[in-house]
C-alpha cells in the first residue's frame, strides 16, 4: 500500500502541477484573444488596450528575486555549518526574506527610474 500512495504522490506531482499550469495558461490566453476579438468586432483598435509585453523590467524583477533567493539559500548553508542553527530551517527561511529583499528593491529600483506600475 504504501508504494502505491508513493506513486500517486509521484503522478500527481509530476503530472498534476504542470498541468495545471498548461490549463491555466491556455485558458488566460484564450480570454485574452476573445477580448482582441471582441474589440475587433465592434470596431475597435486592440492595439490600444494592450501593454507592452516585452520589457527589460520583468527580466531585472525575476533576476533580483532569483538572485535574493539563491543568497538567501547559501547563505542558510553558510550559517548552518557554522552555526548551531539547523538547515531545514535556515535555508528556506533566508531565501524568502532575501528574494523579498530582492523584490523590495525592485520596486525602489522602479521608484527611482520614474516608472511605478510593475511590467
């Protein structure tokens, strides 16, 4: 019994979550286009409502976060070999307050550069 609830586990896992994402995905997409169509049909230009979708923006937020994260996550190794803090405490614990750290300065980056709305 308990290799079968392992492969469940397995299957759900591996299986379940990145479908899920795919279905998410679609289903934003797909409202997206029947909103273009939408204005289309009633003549007018979707073009107007749309946002810029490339922007260097969104790769410096990403890269901070993951930056944050993976200091957090050395520097959790870092005090838990030094320190008598364990590791399955310290490592996630860093990587969220540095990949919120990451976040946080972001937005101040954001907050300098003249431009507040996140991409």
């Amino acid at each position: 019994m308990g290799d079968f609830i392992g492969l469940i586990a397995v299957v759900l896992i591996f299986g379940g979550i990145p479908s899920a994402v795919v279905i998410i995905y679609y289903f934003a997409r797909n409202s997206k286009h029947m909103e273009r169509m939408a204005l289309i049909e009633k003549g007018a230009d979707p073009s107007v409502y749309m946002k810029e979708e490339a922007s260097y923006y969104n790769a410096l937020m990403w890269g901070l976060f993951i930056f944050g994260i993976g200091l957090g996550a050395l520097l959790g190794y870092i005090f838990s070999v030094f320190t008598p803090m364990e590791q399955e405490v310290m490592m996630p614990t860093l990587s969220v307050i540095f990949g919120g750290l990451g976040l946080i300065g972001f937005y101040i980056y954001r907050r300098k550069a003249g431009t507040t709305a996140a991409a």
